[in-house]
C-alpha cells in the first residue's frame, strides 16, 4: 500500500519511458536506448540532465524483474487513484458528472485495446475499481455507451471499445495525452535509429 508521503512523490516510469505496462524486456531497452541518446547531456541539440537522469532510474526498476513487480502494485495504486481524482465523487448527479465517467470509461477501453487489439476486454469489476463507479450507475453508462455503437460486449463478457468508440475518443481528444507518444524520430537519425522508432505500445 502506497503511504501519504509516496503517494505524493510516485513517479510514473511507464509514463516518462511512453510504455504500456505490459512492455517486455526488449521494448524496455530498445525504448531506453532510444531516449537515452536523445536526452544524454552530451546531446546539443535535445540533451536533458534531470530528464536523462529519470529515465535512467526508470529504466533500472522496470528492467529488474524483482524491482518491477514491487513498483507495479504501487504503480496499480496510483493509476486507479488518478482515475479516481478525475471523474470525481461517482455519486454526484448531472450530466457533467454522467460526462466525465462516460469519458472516463472510453479512455480505459481505448488504452486496453490499443495495448491488446485482439484480446481489448476490460471487466464490469475492474472498470467500476478503476473510475470508482458504483454498479448501479456503471449500468447506466454501459447502456448509454453500447447504444451509441461506442461499446460492446466481448463473447467473454466483458466490455470493449468500438471502431466507433475509437473515433470518439481521438477526435474529441478525451484523456489522451500528446506527449505519451514518442517525437518524431529526427530527419539526421540513421536508419537503425528510425527502426526503434516504430509505435511501442503494441
């Protein structure tokens, strides 16, 4: 369990090296090495020292194995408390509030098919942990979601987002943050450079 004074300073690595949590070793180090060159102090152009400096502790907790599982259940704390500070009191009425969950549910079931196209399904349970739902209201929601064709249910019961639901979610631009995506890899990179450029979220 995360105490008061970690809950105010956890740093999320996933977040500073753009990574899906389900990121494996390779990804890990092929992701680092890319940023690490950008960011190096020696590099004129993009050189950072306190943003080098965090990835690098990044790096070393997440490429541990033994490091990574103690920060993943800290790392699960905080994801379902920032998701919480965001839709705010799930008992509050009006249609703001409706909004915000509504929101709030796309963007989970955006990220989990964007992290797992084939295998997308977050659970009713998981979903009302995550955004601090109660169930009766949660019902409301999936209703409303499912019939505006945004989403749906999995042959395993669980919910899914849309090619729909997709859209809603980018062009409205709902919780998805820019800066989680890797810059363009610059013009002067060599080729192998470009390579490590692919999307890492896959």
């Amino acid at each position: 369990m995360l105490d008061k004074e970690s809950k105010e300073s956890f740093v999320d690595y996933y977040e500073h090296l753009q990574l899906s949590p389900n990121a494996d070793l390779e990804t890990i180090e092929r992701v680092y090495r890319l940023l690490a060159k950008r960011y190096h102090p020696d590099n004129n152009h993009t050189g950072n020292v306190a943003k080098f400096r965090l990835l690098t502790e990044a790096y070393r907790v997440l490429s541990d194995a033994e490091k990574r599982a103690a920060y993943d259940v800290n790392y699960e704390e905080a994801r379902a408390r920032q998701w919480n500070i965001f839709v705010g009191a799930s008992s509050s009425e009006g249609a703001e509030a409706d909004r915000r969950i509504q929101q709030a549910i796309l963007s989970l079931l955006y990220i989990s098919r964007r992290q797992d196209a084939w295998n997308p399904g977050i659970g009713t349970l998981e979903l009302q942990r995550l955004i601090g739902c109660p169930e009766q209201h949660m019902e409301f929601h999936a209703w409303y979601l499912r019939e505006k064709g945004w989403i749906h249910r999995t042959d395993n019961g669980m919910f899914a987002i849309t090619a729909s639901g997709v859209d809603a979610v980018t062009e409205n631009g709902v919780l998805l943050r820019k800066d989680r995506l890797l810059p363009a890899v610059e013009e002067s990179s060599s080729k192998s450079e470009k390579s490590e450029g692919l999307d890492i979220r896959e």
